[in-house]
C-alpha cells in the first residue's frame, strides 16, 4: 500500500496538484508532521517537494467551522473553498469513525480528489469510503498512530528516493 500512496504522491507533485492532510484526536499532530516532512524532506537539490497543508494545523478555521455549522464540518468546509479536482486528501483516524474525518473523505470524494486514509481497528467506515486504505493492525490508540507516523516516514523516504532518481536521470540525459 506504501507503494500505491507513493505514486499518488508523485502524481499530485508533478501535476501541481495540493495534498490535504487531516486528523482527529492525537492524529493532527502527524497530519502536521506529514505536511512537514511531504513538503521539506521531499525537495530535493533545489526541486520543490509534495505541496501538503495540514488543516488541523489552522485553529481559527477549525473551531470557526465546528462552532458555527457543526463539529463534523470542521475540515470538510475549509475543503470546498480549498479543494480542487486532482488534489489529494490524507485521512487519518484511529477508529476510522471520526464524523469530521468521514464527512471530509465523502466531500473529497464528491469534489473529484484521490482520498487516503489512514486508520486501525480493523479501519472502520475510513476504510470503505477512502479509495486507498492502509490500516494498522492494532486495536490500542498508541500503537495505531506510532504505525501511522512509521508509514509517514516510508513514504516521505520512499518519494524522496524517486525524486532524486528522477533529478540524476534528468541530469544524465542533459550531459
């Protein structure tokens, strides 16, 4: 699965397109760490890498949005102003039950982007509405998002890897 969400990964790069990362609970702390890693461990001599934004890391928005529609709304209404199609949206939810996070993936799905989540305990309702699902078989919070984290670094190694691949054959063919 890391393999699949790599080459989502690099599409979206290369097409210009924006990764959206969301996460509920303990979870927006490693959509913040994956937006970090996505967008500066990626950029390789001088190349920029993946554009990622992590929405929880926008407060005011997210509590403007859960306090004046509803909770369940919090990333999915700053995704319709945001969001076009092409883009990619990074899910991730423990339990795979989160509403904000469920609502986010359907409007994501709606709007023409390519949705991932990340989630454990067997995935939840995250795992049928995502189009590509890795779930960490754990079933204690911990363990679930330390997995997440772990495939947070695989792919920011693994598109990293690519792109500089990418950059050396560019360069030879230029020689």
């Amino acid at each position: 699965m890391v393999d699949a969400i790599t080459e989502v990964l690099l599409r979206a790069r290369d097409q210009g397109r924006t990764v959206f990362i969301i996460g509920n609970g303990g979870s927006p702390a490693t959509s913040a760490h994956m937006a970090t890693d996505l967008c500066k461990v990626t950029a390789v001599d001088g190349q920029p890498g993946v554009r990622a934004v992590s929405l929880p890391d926008n407060v005011a928005l997210l509590t403007a949005w859960s306090n004046d529609a509803a909770y369940e709304y919090s990333f999915s209404g700053p995704l319709q102003a945001y969001l076009e199609p092409g883009d990619v949206l990074i899910a991730i939810s423990a339990s795979g039950r989160s509403p904000n996070v469920l609502e986010a993936t359907r409007l994501a799905n709606r709007m023409g982007a390519v949705t991932i989540g990340l989630t454990g305990f067997g995935g939840g309702e995250l795992v049928r509405i995502a189009q590509i699902s890795l779930v960490a078989d754990a079933h204690d919070y911990g363990l679930v998002e330390d997995a997440h984290l772990a495939v947070n670094h695989a792919l920011t190694a693994a598109v990293k890897a690519r792109l500089r691949d990418q950059l050396r054959e560019a360069q030879a063919e230029a020689a």
